[in-house]
C-alpha cells in the first residue's frame, strides 16, 4: 500500500482538542508555533498580524467569564440538541471556554487591511498544523471573539485600537484526542 504523504496526514489527523495534560508548553515551542503561521499566504503579502500570548489562568479564567454570559444570548431560540447541550455546560460555574488548556495564542488582526481575516485565518491554520505535527494538540475558541465589544478586557490583553481579534486559539499537550467528526462528501461542480 503506498504511504500517505505527510502533509496530507497532519492535515487529517489534526483534531481540535478539548482535554489537556497538566503539563506546561515551552515559550520556544510556542515562538516555533508562531513562525509556522507567518509563513502563511497573504494577500498583496502584507503580514497583517500579531500575537498576543496568554499562559495566565487567572486572565483565561477572566476572559471564559466575560463570553459565556454573551455566548448564552447568542444562542438563545436555537433549540436543537447540540445547542441545549451546549448551553447547559455553558450555565455551569466550571466550564472553561478554554478546556483548561495551558496556552492561548490571539491572532490578531490589522483591521485596515482588506483581507485581513482570510489571513489570519490561513495563519491560524499553519499554527493547528504546526502543532499538531510536534506534538500537541490545539482548538480554535471563537467564542473568545466576543471579548471584542469590552474595552476594559482589550486594553487588559493590551490589544492596539487598529487591530481585532480574528483566531484566538488554544494549544496544548492533549489528555485525549476525540474521534474525527465525520466529513460529509464535497459537493464539487466540474466544467
Ligand atoms: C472559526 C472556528 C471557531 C471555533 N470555535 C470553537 C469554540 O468556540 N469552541 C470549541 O470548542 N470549538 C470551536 N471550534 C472547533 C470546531 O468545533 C471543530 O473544528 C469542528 O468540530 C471539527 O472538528 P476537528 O477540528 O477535530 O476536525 C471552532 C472552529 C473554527 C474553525
């Protein structure tokens, strides 16, 4: 049988990973994840990132509490079963938006940049990757997005007024790794 190419394995056998181990991620870790993103395409090549990098609990724990309230709202009147089990978890004083993860990296993004949310995005993607083929595990939080609308918490995560939040992610040293969720077939028109 031919072995399946390497990339193509990383890509596959990434998951988001929500159960980590107690167990710390070196800052040279993190700086290698953060060069796997800025090789990332960008639009005109215009780089229109920064990172903010947050190994603080007390500072996780701030931020799970700001967006589980707004997150609630949000998904009031959706009542199908995953969304009801969602919020349930939600309502409880010890779910973390963040799983408890050891690190989280912000992809920020330079808002007066057109393409500044694909790019960051293609960045966030290297980073899961990057991780994923070192070792670790890691999940996109977008909920923690929602720090967005409170200047208090920006100014907290020292987030400059020309730039947003487009990939806060988590990373870490996985306690487990669910199955793959099943992809359904592409739906693809050829010409
Ligand atoms: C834009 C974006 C936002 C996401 N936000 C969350 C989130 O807030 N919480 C969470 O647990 N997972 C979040 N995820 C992870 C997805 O739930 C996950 O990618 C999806 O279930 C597929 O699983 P896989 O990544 O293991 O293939 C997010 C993923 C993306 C791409």
């Amino acid at each position: 049988m031919m072995e399946e190419d390497p990339v193509i394995s990383t890509i596959k056998m990434r998951r988001s990973v929500r159960d980590y181990a107690n167990k710390p991620v070196s800052n040279d870790v993190v700086e290698s994840i953060i060069d796997a993103g800025i090789h990332a395409p960008t639009g005109l090549g215009m780089q229109p990132w920064r990172f903010v990098v947050i190994k603080d609990k007390a500072i996780m724990k701030q931020m799970s509490n700001h967006c589980k309230p707004r997150l609630l709202k949000q998904l009031e009147g959706i009542n199908i079963d995953a969304a009801m089990q969602f919020k349930k978890m939600l309502k409880t004083e010890e779910f973390d938006i963040f799983y408890n993860a050891p690190v989280l990296i912000i992809v920020l993004g330079y808002k007066n940049v057109p393409t500044v949310d694909f790019d960051c995005s293609m960045c966030a993607q290297n980073m899961m990757l990057a991780a994923h083929s070192m070792g670790l595990g890691s999940c996109w939080i977008g909920t923690a997005c929602l720090v967005q609308d409170n200047p208090e918490m920006l100014n907290k995560l020292k987030i400059p007024a020309d730039f947003k939040v487009v990939a806060p992610i988590i990373f870490g040293y996985a306690g487990s790794i669910p199955a793959a969720p099943p992809r359904n077939e592409p739906v693809i028109t050829w010409l």
